[in-house]
C-alpha cells in the first residue's frame, strides 16, 4: 500500500516556497501522491451541512487561503519528478468541463501523465448559489461532465448530446498521457457517493473516516454495489484519509484492499521546516516498508 499526503493549497499550505518544498521533499521521500481539495467559495456562516464532520462544519476558517487546486498542483508537479498529483476534490459540477478537461490534460501533459482528477458532487449550497450553478441534480451533473470530458480526452474531433451539456465536432488538445485518459476517482462517503463509484468511477477517496472499522463497513457497501452492476472492486483505486491514523492502521486498509492511506496535515509555514515535516512523516510512515 502507498502513502499520499493531503497538504497543499490551504493556509500554510497556500505558499509558494512552502509547497515547492513539500513536493519536493514528498517526492524524494517515497510519498505516493500530493493531494489537493477545492471551495471556490467560502461562507462565514453556512446553512449548508459540512459531511464530513460530526458537527456539519467545515474546520478550514473561512478567511484562510485557499488556492484552486490545479494550479497549486500545477507548482508541485514543477517542483517534483515522479510524484502524483491529484485533486481531492475538485468540486465538478461547479465547473465548465469543456475548461476542466482542457486543464485537466494541461496539467497531465506538463507532469508527464501524473494527474489523478479527484472529483466531488459539492454539499455547500452558498457555493452554487455564487456560481450561479444549480444546487440540484448535482449528482447527475457531476456525472454527465464526466463522460463529457472521457469523449474529449479520447476523441480527436468530439461530439457529445447531454442534459447538460453539449458540443459538436470540436477539438479540445492536448490529450492526456495515458492512453488518452485520466483517472477520475470520486469523493464521499454515503451509499449514493459509493453508488456513482461503483457505476461509473475508476476509484474512491474516502475523507476523514473515523477509523480502519468505517472504512470496512464501507467497502462491505461498495463490495455489494460492485457486485450488483457486476463491477470488479478490484479495478477501482481505494485512496482513504483517516480522522487520527495511527501505525497499525496501514497494515490493516492494505489488507482490506485499499490503496493508499492519505495523511491530511497542514505543513509548518516555513519551507525549511516544511521539507524536515515530510521527512519526518516519511520515517514514521513509511520506515521498513520501502
């Protein structure tokens, strides 16, 4: 199993030098994948419900900085050389996908195929209310753009006929490394979110179980998803951050089949010090499993 390491973007995590020394230390230490999150938009006080805390609310202030993601990731694939990078999670249905699959295969191009496009339906109605984006049928938005953007990855001049959205006969370069395609792994963790990765996603990210116990009980679920759309669970790339990880828990998520375990921290605010944090973790982590 891998380590990925959620860091990037916000506060600290929000400095230039900061984030060139992250990367760069995470990418000479054996880090698996720098993740990034997503709000366009932040409220001081939201009626919107925050899932993934116990108190519905967001523990990122709302005055703090907060980058878009591809191009912080953007700056840490410059910084790196081997490294993924992976939005987690890019709010989808807020977004143009004809903008996001151009950007998306960008930055793919520019770090050498290395981009994980992490995706999410959104949960902050203030968010879509200050797009001017429709907070229902988000789900299904989410997915159409998805297909979408797979058609402008694959297909030199695409067409697509949606509810959503729709274009004839255009081309959309460069295309990504991969054989033309992107990974996109969906975030969540209720039934319907492991519904839309067991239909149509190629993985999860699972964000801020509390515990190894929540994410076997969640992969029961999607175990029993796959097999009723006759789906190989095995085929999806399983990413998990944990409320407080602790040692024994990476041996445990590799045995239930997962992935990668994602540490979400907030780095020092100096690039000195940021650079012997991820050296430290590494050693934690990671000491006698490289």
């Amino acid at each position: 199993m891998r380590l990925g390491l959620h860091a990037l973007g916000i506060g600290t995590g929000a400095d230039r030098a900061v984030i060139d020394a992250v990367a760069s230390a995470a990418d000479r230490c054996d880090f698996a994948t720098l993740w990034a999150g997503e709000h366009v938009v932040m409220v001081d006080r939201s009626a919107s419900r925050y899932p993934y805390s116990d108190d519905g609310t967001i523990a990122v202030p709302a005055g703090a900085d907060w980058l878009d993601p591809m191009i912080a990731l953007a700056f840490a694939a410059a910084a790196s050389s081997r490294i993924g990078v992976a939005t987690g999670a890019l709010l989808l249905p807020e977004h143009n996908p004809v903008v996001v699959a151009k950007q998306a295969a960008s930055l793919d191009r520019l770090s050498d195929g290395r981009l994980t496009l992490g995706v999410g339906v959104g949960w902050s109605r203030e968010e879509f209310d200050a797009l001017a984006v429709p907070f229902e049928h988000r789900a299904a938005r989410t997915a159409e753009y998805a297909r979408a953007m797979r058609t402008l990855w694959r297909d030199d001049i695409a067409s697509f006929a949606g509810e959503f959205v729709g274009f004839d006969s255009i081309r959309v370069n460069p295309k990504p490394v991969r054989d033309r395609r992107i990974p996109i792994v969906l975030g969540g963790n209720s039934d319907a979110a492991l519904r839309r990765v067991a239909t149509w996603a190629d993985g999860w990210y699972g964000f801020n179980l509390d515990g190894v116990p929540a994410v076997r009980e969640r992969l029961g679920k999607l175990d029993e998803l796959c097999t009723g759309l006759n789906r190989d669970r095995s085929e999806l790339r399983l990413a998990v951050a944990l409320r407080s990880p602790r040692a024994q828990d990476f041996d445990e998520l590799a045995a239930l089949g997962v992935d990668e375990l994602v540490l979400v921290e907030s780095p020092p605010g100096s690039p000195e010090a940021a650079s012997e944090w991820v050296t430290a973790l590494a050693v934690q982590w990671l000491k006698g499993r490289r």
